[in-house]
C-alpha cells in the first residue's frame, strides 16, 4: 500500500460544490455527499464501517480491525486508510497487510467456578460482570496455560452459554465471537455435565423418565444422561439448555435440586479448579 493518507479524496470538490464535505472512501461519496449526489432528498443510508468489513474479510475482533487501521496495514481500493471511524463502500477493494499475522491480538477465554449459590444468592440474576469475578489475585495458582494476566483481556469479556443463577460451576468468560456463538447456539452435540445434590425419593422408574420421558413447556427434552453418583447426588448430562432445565426436571419427579453444579462442558472439565477461581482455557482445549 501507498504512504498513509486518510480517506478524504474528494471532500474539496464536495466543498467547491457547496455540499457537505462527509468522507469518501472506496470510491463513492458517503452521507449528505451521496444523497445530493444522487439526487434524492434527506440522508442516504451509510456504508459500513471499515473496522466491521475488515473483521468480517480477516476473521478478526472489531478491537484488531481498529488497531490494523490505526497502524495504516489497511487499504481501500489502494489508498492507506489509518483514520478509526471510517466508512466506505462495501464494494471497494480492501487489502490488508502481511504485517497483520504477527501482530494479531490475544483474544482469550477463561474458565471461572461459580461457587455454589447459598439462600438468597441463588435469586439473584447472577450476572456480574466478568471484571467482578475475573481478577489478578484469584487466579488459580496451578493454571497451566502459560497465559500472562493482562488487563486488556478484560475488554470485551463476556459471559459465553447461560448457567442459571441457582448453579455453580463452570463459567465461561470470552472474546472470541466464535465459542460465544458455539456455546449460545444450543448445539446438542455440546455436551454439558451437572452434578445436583437432591432431596427426595425418586420412583423406581423415575431415571427413566428424567432420561427421556419429560416435558418442559410443551416441549419434549432431547434425551439425557441420568445416573446415580451416590445416594443423595445425580449425574445429569444434557444437550440443549433451557431456563431452570434440571430444578424443574427433578420437581417433575418428586426431587428438590439443593446443589446443582456445572462441572464439564463439551471436553473441558472443571477438574480440580477451585471454587472462586479462574483459568485461562489453553490452547490444546476447544469447545
């Protein structure tokens, strides 16, 4: 690409014409500058920003799009643009630098364990922020990612999948749009495993029922995994995620659900991860 040059080519003929100087890129002129161009009364519907049609050509965060543009590694139909904001027509040329592949940004996901919610805690939304629960000091001392501890790994973190506010266990926080997508998307190939610890007496054909007998706001439930782990505590595997899903499962067979802890989604086990603490997701795991 040429030397750095913001994408305003054209904004002095727009001025000598006595038209808003908006900026153009890619070509074609955008915002007021399009709708007198085109003859049209009002505003023209904008094109899209460079940051998200960068993201979308490269696969990569809108945070890398902008440090790419900001760092002039991106091109709109051969004119470095380097000015953040900038928006131009999807039809133009963007090329983006080799210099890219060395300097992608980590995006990370981290593993927290829920601790178990006690009385009231569990009518709460369970919604905090990954800031209040993802912290330098309660980063578990075994984590054997190698991962250093940035404060940028706290922007754009996002809880991934729904763990109801009565469970504990696995919490998944991320920045990859991509297990964010995974996770939410109901795949029923994603596993996910709950111990509960119940009160009550189940029928002698009660497991059967909570393996694939069971309605749940007239829908029927895929199939799950149901056994016994020792008296008072069951193994529930399910594949898909519904609102209070496993309470309401066993309150449909005479059981209470006490304790209901996430302890494996998909591959990645919660292991001996204390309560409280979080690990980095390495990078031989994948969801």
């Amino acid at each position: 690409p040429r030397p750095a040059d913001t994408a305003a080519a054209g904004s002095d003929d727009a001025a000598e014409h006595g038209l808003a100087a908006t900026e153009v890129a890619g070509g074609r002129p955008t915002g007021q500058l399009a709708a007198a161009a085109s003859g049209r009364p009002g505003l023209a519907k904008e094109p899209p920003r460079l940051s998200k049609l960068v993201s979308e050509l490269a696969g990569c965060s809108r945070r890398e799009a902008d440090e790419w543009i900001e760092n002039g590694w991106v091109s709109v139909d051969g004119v470095v643009i380097n000015r953040l904001g900038a928006r131009v027509n999807p039809k133009a040329r963007i090329e983006i630098r080799d210099a890219t592949s060395r300097h992608r940004s980590e995006s990370v996901t981290m593993l927290f364990h829920k601790p178990c919610p006690v009385g009231d805690e569990a009518m709460s939304s369970g919604r905090e922020s990954a800031a209040a629960r993802i912290r330098a000091d309660n980063r578990w001392t075994e984590d054997g990612s190698g991962g250093r501890f940035q404060l940028a790994h706290l922007r754009g973190l996002a809880p991934a999948g729904a763990l109801d506010a009565s469970a504990g266990g696995m919490l998944v926080f991320t920045q990859e749009g991509s297990v964010a997508r995974r996770l939410a998307g109901g795949d029923a190939r994603l596993e996910k495993e709950y111990h509960v610890l119940v009160d009550g007496v189940l029928a002698a054909d009660g497991l059967d029922r909570l393996r694939h007998g069971l309605v749940l706001d007239g829908i029927r439930l895929r199939p799950a995994e149901v056994s016994w782990l020792n008296e008072q505590r069951l193994r529930i595997v399910l594949h898909e995620s519904l609102k209070q899903q496993i309470p309401r499962m066993c309150a449909l067979e005479g059981l209470r659900a006490r304790e209901i802890r996430c302890v494996r989604i998909g591959s990645i086990s919660l292991g001996r991860l204390p309560p409280g603490e979080w690990r980095y997701l390495r990078a031989d795991e994948r969801f």
